[in-house]
C-alpha cells in the first residue's frame, strides 16, 4: 500500500483498506462520512482516520447481526420481579434511592 | 417514555435498522419493580415495542447501574435473579464513547443536570446510528429533546 507523507493515503488505497469501490470511498468524503482533505485535485485520507471508520463499519454489522438473533421478548422473565414499596425512578437515580432510605435502606 | 432521536440511520455506522431500540437503566428499574410509579407505563411501553417487532438493547454501562438500583431497592437475591433472567441483548461501551462522554461534560456543551452515563450513551447511540430509546428517566429524555 502505498502511503503518503505524514500518514496520508489515497482514495485508491483507502478503497483496498476498506474492502469498498473507490466511488464509494469518495461518496464517503462527499458526504463527510469520511474525513479527507484535497491536494492538488485529489482526496487524501489519514490512514487513522480510515482505520477508525472500519473499525465503525465493523462494529456496526457486528452489533446488527448480534440484533437479528437476539431474543425478540428479552425481558418477559425479569417484569415486575420485585417491589420497592414505592420508588419513582422517573426522577432520577438519587430521587429513587431516597425515595426508598424510609423503607428498604431502613 | 419513548422517543425518536433522529429519523436518520448513518450509513458511516453500518446498515443498523431502523427498529432497534436502546433501553437505559430506568427502564429496566421501571420494568422490574412492580411498585414504581412509571411501572405501568413502562409495561405498556416495552408490549408495544416488542409487539411492534423492535429489537432491543442495552449497554454494559446500563446493566451494571440497574443491577445496582434494583440489587439496593429490590434487594440482592432479586438482583440477582433479575441478572439471571435479563436476556436482553448487552453493547459494550468503547473507549471512544467513555472519551466522547468525558469531553462533554469536561467542556460543559452537555446538557444541564447530565450524568457521564448519558453522556455516554448520547455517544453510544451516534455511534451505533440508533435514534429510538425507551426510559423512564425524565432528565434524560429532555436531554433527547
């Protein structure tokens, strides 16, 4: 691969590293998905930068496939599982515990 | 109790549908203990979500907080079935969301009254492209807007 000074690449280069076309890539920039700059015409990319939004794009398809086999009722089991005597955790964390500091914090 | 945050999924974030749901730790509290105020709503809220085929999540950060509000108001052994029995689906915060969050309040351009959690979770949620959470939390869904 090659790279540029100061840590630059080309759309070419970053189209490999990316496993995408080198239109998408440029999509990618237009649309500032993708940070880049231009020299002299052409797009520059940090190879940081590009490495990052892979690592986004393959964080994301992970987390949509870990969403497609998820269980669709997950928490069925865990509704109404205890009593608190009477806790508005509306209004915030600390507002719910001292909610309780009369009953279950004693 | 539910809110869009955006109707737009990034593409920069991977093809995340649209019908996936982030629930933060006062939904789950609201959800499990029968005698909060929002419990109720919260049923009502999570059947019409689950009936309305929406994918649920939560984050570690999320599940690790109601633990400990429902392990204090619940007590330990229904904190500890609860955790047994929770089988939604659980996202890790990366070390880019904790930073995000920290920045936030750091430089003060988060809302008034944000917890570093929600900090993180607004980051967390830009970064997954999800635009629909489920709390009960009245801070944090003005936070949403």
């Amino acid at each position: 691969m090659a790279e540029q000074v100061g840590g630059l690449i080309t759309v070419s280069d970053t189209a490999k590293l990316l496993g995408r076309s080198t239109e998408q890539v440029r999509r990618y920039l237009r649309e500032g998905e993708l940070p880049g700059r231009r020299l002299g015409g052409q797009w520059f990319i940090d190879r940081g930068d590009a490495e990052a939004f892979l690592l986004r794009r393959r964080e994301g398809s992970d987390f949509e496939r870990r969403l497609t086999y998820s269980d669709p009722d997950p928490l069925r089991d865990v509704i109404a599982i205890g009593g608190s005597g009477g806790g508005d955790i509306a209004a915030g964390r600390s507002s719910y515990l001292c909610s309780l500091a009369g009953d279950n914090l004693g | 109790m539910t809110t869009d945050r955006s109707p737009v999924a990034d593409s920069a974030h991977g093809e995340v549908p649209r019908d996936v749901t982030f629930v933060d730790a006062s939904a789950l509290v609201a959800l499990a203990d029968r005698d909060d105020v929002s419990h109720a709503a919260a049923v009502t809220a999570y059947r019409d979500l689950v009936g309305g085929g929406f994918r649920l999540f939560t984050t570690d950060l999320a599940l690790a907080a109601a633990h400990e509000l429902i392990a204090v108001a619940l007590g330990q052994e229904v904190a500890r079935s609860w955790l047994a029995h929770c089988n939604i689906l659980v996202q890790r915060i990366a070390p880019a969301d904790l930073e995000e969050g920290r920045r936030a309040i750091e430089e003060g351009w988060s809302a008034e009254g944000a917890t570093l959690a929600d900090t993180i979770h607004l980051a967390v949620l830009d970064r997954l492209g999800v635009t629909d959470v489920f709390a009960v939390d009245r801070a944090f869904l003005a936070m949403l807007g």
